[in-house]
C-alpha cells in the first residue's frame, strides 16, 4: 500500500512541469480574454444520474461479488437574493447487492429548509440542515451533527461523505459582521434510535435521536488567521468545547487544527450505555496542506481521540465477547467516530493532471493502534455535461483490527455521471 501510494505521488509529482506550462498557456488566454461577458443566468436546480458496476473480493478468499448502482441526485434552490429562499436536497441509491442494514433501494434527504434575512448579515434557517463543521479533512472532532448522518455511502472519499448525507432537524441562526460571525444551531430530539429504517423511511431516529446545540464565534485575527470558537452540547453529555484555526504557512502551504474536548465517557462507554466517570478528554486532527503551482495537493493528518481505545484496550475489546465487540464497531461507525485511539492519514489530489479535465486522488488511511491500513485511488474524467470515474480501493489488517474486521479486502469500481 505505501509503494502504491508513492507511485500514485511520483506520477503526480513527475507532471507537473507539463501542467504547469498549460496552466500558464490558459493564464495567457485568460488574459487575452474580452473584458466584459454575457452574464449567465443562475439556475434554480442542479441534478446528476450516476450508473457504476464494480467488484468486491470477500476477506478470507472466495469468488468476486459483482454489484451495480444507479444514483440520482437533485439540488433545488428558491428565491436566491431576495429575503426568503427555499433549499431542498434529495439522493437516491439503487444498489443490486445492498450493504449489511441496507434496502436495494436507499434514499437521503440531505436538505429541507426554509430561510430568511432578517437584516443585513442575519439570517434564519428552519428544517432539515446539512450542518457540515470543521476544517480537518478525514477526521472532525468539531462536527456536532456528523452522528447519524450517513445512511448510503459510495465512496471512502471524506469529500463525499460530508456532501452525501443527511441533514438533521434545526434551527439555525447566523450573524455575520466585518471580519467575525456567530453561528447557533439548535437540534431537537425528535424519535428514539432504534434498529435501521427502510430506505425511504425520513429516519428522524438517526440525526435527532437526542437534543443538541452549537454556538460558534469567529473573529479575524489577521489576513490569514481567523480561529473559531465553539460550545457543543449533547444531551446526556457534558458542554464541550471546540476551536478550529487555520493558517497560511509560506505562500502555497495552509496548517490547521480541529480540537474538542471536555468531560466524557470512553466510547465503548457510551456505545454499551454504561454509567461511568466523565473524565477530560481531547479529540484532536492536525494537519496541512501543500499545493503546488501545477494543482497538485498534498496533505497529511494526525488523529487523536481520547475516547477511543488505546492499545491494551482495544487488543482487550477485541479478545473479549464477539457481541459487544460488534455493537461496539457499529455504534463508532454510526456516530462517525474512530474506533481506536491514534491514526494517520495522507492524501494526494491533483487536477488536471498530465492532460486536461483528468483529475487524480489517492488517500492512505493508517491505523495507529492496531497498525490496519486502507488505500483508495480514483481517476476521474471530466467532460461536457458527464463525469467518468475508476476507484479502487484496498484495506489490510489482522482479524479484528479497524480495516481487517471489513468484509472485503477489495474493491473497483466504474462510473458514469450525467449532468443535467
């Protein structure tokens, strides 16, 4: 895995000259461009239709599992300028061998709101939110209303996953003024979790299975530092905080760091819903990013979660009953939690790479803990009006480890998205 990942790197990295003379060819047409351009009307909706076909291999050998997909997705947006506007999203995925907990039939309803400017640089908005937080790339201590979220996931792109998923029942109130802002978003509980719904099913459960709040507060310190500032509160749980900062370093480097903490439980813990100290925990990604002048991006990431299992204690949860072990994995993948303590994660994007309109990623997911790992690399073509993808993805592991208790080891995948 790590020579794929330094081939899929030295691919990139041996590009750039030729790419960086085409983006300085496009500069010279851009220049050369006329001043003044017909202004193109904004479009109250967008939509895509995606059809894949891929191949699983099972851990522990056997025959490859063939599957396909067809995905539908559908962005509506209302009275955009004026005092009152509408936002509605919605995805469907059609899927002939669904995952475990899965109808071959999954439907998302990422966004329903209504909003309105109550003056200038305030704002309300009511119904289901896609409330995203956070400025890490794969892992989001900050993101309050990530729990529950994902109900159909396609890719192990950390892109998609924020974009693909479904919103939570709030009220959202903004405040923006030069340089800062202040941010509340109340979330109410409205039905109790329980075993998962059917795929058309609204699954108020999974995103408002308990009352939550989050009060943010931005200030600009300079040109390129602005942190924020964060209160979460769960129900059942005590007031956490939170700070996401973010910086330039040098002209083409950014660093940040996303922490959270407060009192709280372990997450076996909580998964279990056992009663037991609250002790300070900290929840913490570091990383940066290197963009260089031929769009190759570079950033590497380290996780922290002091409410994870450490070594001996995973190796325990792991040697002990099979049962809780299961609940366990499923709950951290429910609420979108790292199972275990510490990780790395490196990821590699470059656009128009060696020709234009092909794009590449490459992401490498280690598991510090238990020393897993998964690999993920996608060639993306772009179009007029379609996108051409190839993934394929890898996980290694010893039984029972983050990525080797996966019931693939393996997977391609081919698709076609159509632009409307």
């Amino acid at each position: 895995m790590m020579r794929a990942l330094c081939t899929a790197l030295l691919l990139c990295a041996c590009g750039a000259a030729a790419a960086q003379d085409a983006d300085l060819d496009a500069l010279r047409l851009a220049d050369e461009a006329p001043a003044t351009a017909a202004p193109v009307p904004a479009r109250a909706w967008r939509a895509f239709a995606e059809t894949a076909g891929g191949a699983a291999w099972p851990r522990g050998g056997g025959p490859a599992l063939h599957d396909g997909r067809l995905s539908l997705d559908l962005r509506l947006e209302h009275g955009t300028g004026s005092d009152w506007h509408a936002v509605a999203a919605s995805r469907l995925d059609v899927r002939s061998r669904p995952g475990a907990f899965e109808d071959h039939a999954m439907h998302t309803l990422k966004e329903a709101y209504l909003g309105h400017t109550l003056a200038q640089g305030t704002a309300l908005d009511l119904g289901r939110i896609n409330h995203r937080q956070g400025v890490a790339l794969g892992y989001n201590p900050t993101d309050l209303f990530r729990d529950g979220a994902v109900r159909s996931a396609v890719s192990m792109d950390p892109a998609s996953l924020r974009e693909n998923r479904q919103g939570s029942a709030m009220l959202r109130a903004q405040h923006l003024w030069d340089g800062g802002a202040l941010a509340l978003a109340l979330s109410p509980r409205l039905a109790q979790r329980g075993a998962p719904r059917g795929g058309w099913d609204l699954d108020w459960g999974a995103t408002n299975h308990r009352h939550r709040a989050l009060l943010g507060y931005t200030q600009r310190w300079s040109e390129t530092l602005s942190p924020q500032w964060l209160l979460l509160a769960r129900q059942g749980q005590s007031v956490q905080g939170g700070l996401n900062l973010s910086g330039l370093v040098g002209d083409a480097t950014v660093a940040y760091l996303e922490w959270s903490g407060g009192p709280s439980a372990t997450l076996l813990e909580q998964a279990l819903d056992r009663a037991a100290p609250t002790p300070w925990r900290n929840s913490l990604a570091l990383g940066a990013t290197y963009t260089t002048a031929s769009r190759l991006s570079l950033t590497a990431e380290a996780h922290y979660n002091g409410a994870a299992p450490g070594r001996a204690a995973w190796q325990a949860l792991r040697a002990g009953p099979p049962l809780q072990y299961a609940q366990y994995r499923l709950w951290t993948l429910q609420a979108q939690e790292p199972p275990t303590r510490h990780a790395l994660l490196f990821h590699a994007a470059w656009k128009d790479a060696f020709v234009q309109r092909l794009d590449l990623s490459a992401l490498l997911h280690l598991d510090r803990t238990d020393a897993s790992h998964r690999f993920w690399i996608e060639a993306r073509y772009r179009a007029d009006g379609f996108d051409l993808a190839l993934q394929w993805q890898r996980s290694r592991g010893t039984p029972l480890s983050q990525f080797g208790a996966w019931p693939v080891s393996g997977r391609w995948e081919l698709a076609l998205r159509r632009y409307f």
